[in-house]
C-alpha cells in the first residue's frame, strides 16, 4: 500500500511503502530510486505490516518491488500501475504528480 504526502514547500513527496502478508518474516523496498539496492522496512507489531518512508522528486513516475524473505520479488498490491520489466514480469510503479 502506498500514501503519499504532498509539501507545499518542497519539490518532493513522502512516499510510506507498506506491506504486510502473514507468511513474510522480512521485506525490503527496491527501486529505481535507490539503484535497486533493498532497503529493509520495519515491522510494525501492532498492525502486522512492514513500513518505511521514502523522499522522491515531486512530478515523477518510479518503479519499484518488494523483497520478501531476501528471495520472493513481490510488487505492491495498490501500486499507481504496473509496467513491464526486463525480466518478463512486471515493476509496481509510484507516481508523484500531484
């Protein structure tokens, strides 16, 4: 799940990653805006999920995946749309334009 935060006075949008599924013990968030490299995400008890925050450039448009367990790409259920990857699947993708 994505939600977005929109400043008024900066070029950039808070971006919270969320993604919870009962069978997952670690997700990390990957994408365009971090080189692909993942970024683990907290769990949160209290609501079962795995979250993190992440600053983009208002305006565009970033592919991204989950990892879950360090070996299942998974993409985000709610993304803003899917677009096709160079492996034959899909990237989730995040838009930040207002």
């Amino acid at each position: 799940m994505l939600t977005k935060k929109f400043f008024k006075t900066k070029d950039e949008v808070e971006v919270t990653f969320e993604f919870g599924r009962e069978d997952v013990t670690s997700v990390a968030l990957a994408g365009e805006f971090n080189d692909w490299q993942p970024l683990a995400m907290k769990f949160n008890k209290k609501e079962k999920v795995f979250r993190t925050k992440v600053r983009l450039p208002k305006g565009g448009e970033f592919q991204f995946k989950y990892l879950l367990n360090e070996d299942e790409w998974e993409n985000d259920y709610q993304a803003d749309k899917y677009i096709p990857n160079i492996a034959g699947t899909e990237d989730s993708v995040v838009s930040t334009h207002a």
